[in-house]
C-alpha cells in the first residue's frame, strides 16, 4: 500500500504532540524535525521538503497554536493545508477542445511507465464519465509489441484503435490517426507514443514534431509513482522540452513511498490530473490533492471508496439487492455476488485504510483482514448444490458435512459462515424495511 512508511511516521510524529497539554515552540521544532526526516525518507525532493517544513514552522508558529490546548490538532491541519496545496491544491479540470475539432491527447513518458495502458484507462473513464467518443492512435512504433498490446487494450475495451504499423512515422500516424477521427466522428483521440529508459534528444525531437503537427489539448506527462524523486528529472526534462500540461502517476496501488506524488507538482508547477491504481483497465481516478493529503496523514478517504464503489457496482445491481433484501429472497447466490463486489473495490487491507478511524488502529497492519477469508467462504457456497444456494434454509446437519467435505473446511467453519448469512439477512431486512419489521420505517416517519 502506497505511503504506509511515511503516515506511520507522522502520525507518531504527532502522536508526541497529542500527548502535551499546551504545546510550545520547541515542541513544534521537535515535530517539524521529525516530520521533515519522515519526508526525507519518503523520498521527497530536499530542497522541496525544505520549503514545506519552514511554511508548516511559520504558520503553526504565526496562528495562535502556540500555548492553546488544541495546537496538537492545528498543527495537524496546517500540515494537512500544506501537503494538499504541494499536491496543487485542487484537483484540476480536463482541458477539452473548445471547437468543433476532437479533443487530442497526447500520452509521453518513459518506457514502462504505464503509457499505453494508461490510454486505455482514459478513453475507457471519458467514455463513461463524459460520453466521449475516443480513438485510440498507436504511435510507438519501435517498441516490439506496442501495437499489439495497444490493440488488444482497444478491443478489451471496445475502444477502435488506429495503426498503420511501424514503418511509417509517428507524425503521419498522429495525422492520419486525427483525420480518421474527424471522419468516423470521434471526439476524442489519444496518441500513444514510444518511451525509451532514459530522456533522450531523438525521441524528444519526435514527441515535439507531433506536438507541431496536431496541437493537443493536453499533453500528458505519465509518471510510475515507483521512481520517487528522480520522477521530478525526468518530468523536468520533459516540461522543458515539450511544455507538458498534466501528469498522470500510475502504480499508486504499488509500495511506493510518496516522493514521486509529493515533488512533483511543485517542482514542475503542473498539476497532476489523474492516478492508476491498478493493472485493470477501470482503474484509474481523478486526482484530488486534499483527498491525497489526507490518506497521507492516514484520515481515511471515503469519498474515493464511495466513488469506487459507484463505478464498479451499478444502480440498477444496488436496487436489485435493496429488493432481495426487502423482500428477504436474498440468498447465497447474492451473498457471493456481493463479495465479489467487495473485492472489484481493492484488497481488504487498502479498503479498511480508507475509512477514516480505522487505519490508525495500531496493529491494522498485522491483523490478517485477509481477503483469504472471503475465498473460503466463496469456497463454502462454491460447494452447496444450486438448490440449497436459493433456498438455504434446507441445509439440514448432513448437508453441512458433506459441504465441509467439499470445500475443504471444517464443520465449524461452515456452521458459522451459514449463521452469519443468516444473522445478516435477518439485519438486512430489517434496515430495508422487509417483512416483518418495520424498524427502519418507525424511524425515518
Ligand atoms: P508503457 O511502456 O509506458 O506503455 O507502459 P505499459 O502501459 O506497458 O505499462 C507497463 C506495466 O505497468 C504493465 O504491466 C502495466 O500493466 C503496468 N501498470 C500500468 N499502470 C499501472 C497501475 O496503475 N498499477 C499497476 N499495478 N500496474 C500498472
């Protein structure tokens, strides 16, 4: 999970401070001696961390933090204030085409970086959040397999991506790639293009040609949050030499530990727009810097969760569920449908980090929250036959055991996950208002 080193450490950074009655300036020294160390480590620029620390000193020291009983937790917001604004402060708009022309995208970054999946990403996240009509255009032509694998994101996606193989240049292909959109009106092009290990002058050259050419509306700098600092070189050299407009930093679901995500707005005074969080093509989300700050200092995000959820459980699957419960015909097979949801939104360890109070529980980290659980219990219902399934309350002992028999746990095992399914349906009905209870309905008159 990203920036688990450096909450940790800040929040015992500020746990040193929660403990005091009245804090002093000496105290907020000590605090900011720790949190700079914990910056550091994170691998976030120096002379950026340098800069945060002495605005975090001067403003904790400026307001009246100083000999008041809640200074701990001012302290806390400023740093909470300054992290966010060196994120950039918030989250930044799209630029779109203001003309009738389609908007065109440009994705640039090295080799690895996460490029070509990340085009899928965006073409799939403007179909459904903006009703875009995008073209994907394969303009790394000297990657073996670029294509292909641009291809193949295309068609996961049902997305059409245009080519016309390796032998042509990448100008042609951005040009041609444009024009075909016009034709086929599409509203939106993304021009995937070559990456190599290190910046060099070549490719700059031929990412700035294409820039000459077609003009994009953005120009997208794709960043692996894994580099840490040295992100900040490699976005320099390519703002200078292509005046890049946004950042997008991928593999946020990785251990990174925040340098990269912390440097590089500042250092290059380009906003970052979105971040993948995942190898799946639906994971990618908007970028929203208090959000980020406050995952940092380890608050919790739902309104990321709740964003998740919506995007990967649709209405219509929540109301049918509402319905099943109402009308307590809920049975195994939601129940599995319903895990399975669970896990489309992360592994269990990130989700209960997201919500706030829970991720500072000491210990989180050791308790084995672990998805294995929810696999046996998957394990437990692959095993019943369809009938017991729908219609659960013919599990006589027998069927238990032969149940245990087939998924490979015990008999106690199954009795408690068949006693929960039932003790939740029963809560269920009664929170929807199902037969029989009237609880919630009392409540809501
Ligand atoms: P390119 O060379 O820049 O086009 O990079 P690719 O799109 O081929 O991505 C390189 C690798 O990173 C692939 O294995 C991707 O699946 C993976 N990847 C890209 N974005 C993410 C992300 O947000 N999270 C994770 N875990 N993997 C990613």
């Amino acid at each position: 999970m990203a920036f688990e080193g450096l909450t940790g450490r800040l929040q015992d950074a500020f746990s040193v401070l929660r403990k005091k009655g009245k804090i002093t300036e000496a105290d907020i020294d000590e605090v900011m001696r720790e949190v700079r160390l914990a910056l550091l480590e994170a691998d976030v620029n120096f002379k950026i961390v340098k800069e945060f620390v002495k605005n975090v000193r001067d403003k904790a020291k400026g307001e009246e933090v100083i000999g008041s009983l809640t200074g701990g937790q001012q302290v806390v917001k400023i740093v909470n204030d300054e992290l966010t604004e060196l994120m950039g402060g918030e989250l930044q708009e799209l630029n779109f085409s203001e003309t009738n022309e389609p908007t065109i995208f440009m994705m640039t970054g090295l080799q690895g970086s996460g490029k070509t999946t990340t085009a899928g990403k965006l073409a799939n996240y403007l179909r459904k959040h903006k009703k875009k009509k995008p073209l994907l255009v394969a303009g790394d032509i000297y990657r073996p397999a670029a294509i292909d694998q641009l291809k193949t994101v295309g068609s996961q996606l049902d997305i059409p991506v245009f080519e016309m193989g390796d032998q042509v240049s990448p100008v042609e292909i951005a040009e041609k790639g444009l024009e075909t959109a016009k034709e086929n009106n599409h509203d939106l092009v993304i021009i995937d293009t070559a990456g190599r290990l290190h910046v060099d002058e070549e490719l700059m050259d031929e990412l700035a040609a294409i820039k000459t050419s077609v003009r994009p509306d953005e120009i997208f700098l794709v960043v692996d949050s894994m580099t840490g600092q040295d992100a900040v070189n490699v976005a320099s050299s390519f703002d200078e030499l292509l005046d890049i407009t946004s950042v997008i930093l991928t593999k946020l679901d990785g251990d990174t530990r925040g340098g990269a995500a912390l440097s590089i707005s500042s250092a290059t005074h380009k906003p970052i727009k979105f971040v993948g969080t995942g190898e799946k093509l639906s994971d990618l989300e908007p970028f929203h810097p208090d959000r980020m700050a406050n995952r940092i200092l380890g608050m919790g995000d739902i309104l990321t969760l709740i964003e998740r959820a919506e995007e990967e459980v649709s209405e219509e699957e929540a109301l049918a569920l509402a319905e099943k419960m109402r009308e307590q015909t809920y049975d195994f097979n939601d129940f599995l449908d319903q895990m399975k949801q669970v896990q489309k939104l992360g592994p269990m360890q990130d989700i209960i980090k997201m919500i706030p109070g829970l991720n500072s529980i000491p210990g989180l980290d050791d308790l084995d929250l672990d998805d294995g659980q929810m696999d046996w219990t998957k394990a437990i219902i692959y095993s019943m036959t369809e009938e017991e399934r729908t219609n659960p309350n013919i599990i006589s002992q027998s069927r238990r055991r032969r149940i245990a028999a087939g998924s490979g746990r015990s008999l106690n095992e199954v009795n408690g996950m068949i006693k929960q399914f039932n003790e939740s349906k029963k809560m269920m009905g009664s929170m929807t208002g199902g037969k029989g209870s009237g609880k919630m309905d009392s409540m809501m008159e």
